[in-house]
C-alpha cells in the first residue's frame, strides 16, 4: 500500500508534526489524487485539540484537512466521471451509505453512514479517515468534485468547506434580491459568506468584533459593516433582517442577533462553539423568529456551488502557508488575524 507524508497532532496538546500514513490501493470506484492545497479550516483547529469531545471525539493520530483541491494521478477500473490530469475537489465527506433517505435526497451530509474525511472510522483500512494535510489521498469518485479550471487553486481548496457552509443555508433560506442578510464574524466562513450573500444579490451587513475588518468587509461585498461591541449601532439594526448567518468559532451572544430578527427572519449558525449558548426564549416567541443549524452542504450542492463559483470568479481571500507554518497558522486564527482564509501549498511537504 503506497505510503504518504502527513502532518498530523499527536494529542490534544500536541503541536501537528510530520508523520507517515498509508493510503489504500485504488479500487474500481476509486481516485488517486496529488494535493495541491489544503485550506485551514477552524473545524480542524476544533478536532486536533478535541474540543467537540462530547460529539466527535478525536482519534489520534489525527491528520486534518477537508479543504482539498488536487490532480487526478490514478482512477480505478469502474471510475467513470474523472480521468487522470483532472483538477478536482474533495470536501468534508468521502463516503456514505447511498442507500438512506438523506443520501437519496443528496443531503450526504445528514446520512447516518456517512464517513468523514478524517477522524473517520475508515471502512477500508480500519482506524480512521487521514484528511488533506497530506501529499495524496484516495477517494470514492461519487465524493469527488470537478474545480472549475478558471479558478486559482489555492483560492478554490476553501470552497470545498467553508463555501458549501455559506452557500448551503443561504440557498436554503432564500437569500436573493431584496433580502437583508446579516454575516456575523469574518473568518474563514464569514468571508465567504459576504461574497455568496453579495452574488445572490442580498443587502448584507457584517458583524465583526474587529475594527481592522472593516474595509475589507467592505471590498468584499458587504454594504454595511457593524462592529457587534457597538451597542448603538446593533440597536440600529433591531427587527430588520430576513437572515443572519453566524459563523463564530467561539462563545458569544446569540440572543444580540436574533434581537435583530425581523417578522419570520432566520438565525442559522453553521459556527460550532465548544460550549452551549444561552438563548432566551421570548427573543423567538416575538416575530415568529427561527433559530437554526447547518452543516456543510450535499454532494451535488457541492458542484453547484463551484459550478457557481466558476461561472462568477468567486474564490476565497487566502494566505497561502507552507506546511511547516501550520501551528503557527492555528495560534494565528485563534487570534482572528488571518485574511481570510491560509491554504496550505501542499508541495512544501516534499520540502
Ligand atoms: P475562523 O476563520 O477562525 O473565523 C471565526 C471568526 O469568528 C473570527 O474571524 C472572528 O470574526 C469571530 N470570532 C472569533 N472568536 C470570537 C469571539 N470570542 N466572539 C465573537 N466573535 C469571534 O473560523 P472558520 O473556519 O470560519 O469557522 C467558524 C466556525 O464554523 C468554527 O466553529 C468551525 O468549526 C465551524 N464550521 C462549521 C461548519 C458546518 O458545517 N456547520 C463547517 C465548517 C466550519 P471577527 O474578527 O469578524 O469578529
Ligand atoms: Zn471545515
């Protein structure tokens, strides 16, 4: 079986190092693909030092990654939709049962078999899945998306996670034309979430604790920027939106933004803090508000949206890393400082 160069966390507490991993031998439905990025993803952050412990608890070692973009070296025998030299795309899924209802309404995503890329329970090799950080990985085609070849990859790896996250619910909730939509935090998925909200045609406001983000909110599509420390101007906005969309990592007000909640809008939170979050309950009961989650998007949405993103030019605002700068890149994130999103160049693991 052919051997791969990975980084991966040793522990909770441990720094990602260098590690050896083995990739299986194509079957018939498989592909070999040659990674070219893989974006940073704060899920990674999340699983690398256990902190969804009471819902995924992570298996070590772990190798993250779900942002992957990269070149088809090798296709199985029955491989029909992708062909060698291809540029594709694989996200947070690599398989699921094909069988149950989600899976039969292409929400993958939802199926009780479903495996994740990594920290997976990996049905071919035992153990678990290896994720992107890596030079090579192998996947079942039907998990496999094509990338547009007129997007730049190291932009393109961030939409196979956080564009399908932003993407997903906004379709869902109807954000378009006359909507006004609300993006709180300017991450990884905030910043994908403005350009999506800003191409569906939506009025957008930003929510972001970081003064220095407000320009850049601006250039990124939003029409308006709120810093959510200023209570003024939070007020301003009281029961006047259709949508917000809330991609913290971390633990904050919720009740602030379904304050702002107009008749029948929607709070979705595709972020997904450690702790639980208070929400008090009269916030919904007035309005008619909606509290909701969302998580990643199905297979097919998945085309979708870099089918989207093709037809649009839209790629995420990456700082591209070499792989030995990834601890540093978590300590980074963990601070709100990145702009926006760090593709790791998956070449530098051969460095
Ligand atoms: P990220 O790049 O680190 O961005 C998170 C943003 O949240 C920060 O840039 C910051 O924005 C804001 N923030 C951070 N700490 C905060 C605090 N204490 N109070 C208020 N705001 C704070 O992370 P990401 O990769 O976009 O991921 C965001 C969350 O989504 C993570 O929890 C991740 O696990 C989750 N996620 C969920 C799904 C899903 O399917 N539902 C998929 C992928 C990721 P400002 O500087 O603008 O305030
Ligand atoms: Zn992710």
């Amino acid at each position: 079986m052919p051997k791969a160069r990975a980084y991966a966390a040793a522990g909770a507490t441990t720094p990602l190092a260098p590690e050896t991993i083995l990739r299986r031998d194509t079957t018939d439905r498989d592909v070999r693909i040659d990674i070219l990025f893989c974006g940073v993803c704060h899920s990674d952050i999340h699983q690398a030092r256990n902190e969804w412990s009471t819902m995924i608890a992570t298996t070590y070692p772990c190798v993250p990654g779900h942002e992957i973009i990269g070149r088809v070296t090798e296709v199985g025998s029955g491989v029909t939709q992708h062909k060698v030299g291809d540029l594709v795309g694989v996200g947070c899924l690599v398989d699921s049962d094909h069988d149950c209802p989600s899976c039969r309404a292409d929400l993958e995503q939802f199926c009780p078999n479903s495996v994740f890329t990594y920290n997976a329970p990996d049905r071919h090799l035992g153990g678990v899945t290896y994720g992107g950080y890596s030079e090579q990985i192998v996947v079942d085609e039907r998990f496999v998306l094509r990338v547009p070849g007129n997007l730049d990859p190291a932009g393109a790896a961030p939409l196979l996670c956080a564009g399908i996250t932003t993407y997903s619910p906004m379709r869902h909730w109807g954000v378009g034309p006359g909507k006004k939509v609300g993006v709180v935090g300017l991450g990884g998925l905030g910043h994908m979430g403005v350009k999506f909200g800003d191409a569906l045609g939506a009025h957008v406001v930003v929510f972001t604790t970081s003064s220095a983000k407000v320009e850049d909110a601006l250039r990124l599509g939003a029409d308006e920027v709120v810093l959510s420390t200023d209570a003024a101007a939070m007020g301003r906005h009281a029961g006047t939106f259709d949508f917000i969309l809330d991609a913290v990592s971390a633990e904050h007000d919720l009740n602030a933004y379904i304050r702002l909640l107009g008749l029948d809008g929607n709070l979705t939170m595709v972020g997904a803090p450690e702790k639980p979050l208070p929400v008090g309950i009269f916030g919904l009961l007035f309005g008619r508000h909606s509290l909701s989650g969302s998580l990643i998007g199905g297979i097919a949405e998945t085309q979708e949206m870099l089918d989207f993103c093709g037809e649009k030019g839209i790629t995420a605002d990456v700082e591209v890393i070499a792989i030995q700068q990834i601890n540093e890149a978590y300590e980074r994130m963990l601070r709100s400082d990145v702009k926006y999103r760090f593709s790791i160049d998956m070449a530098s693991i051969r460095a």
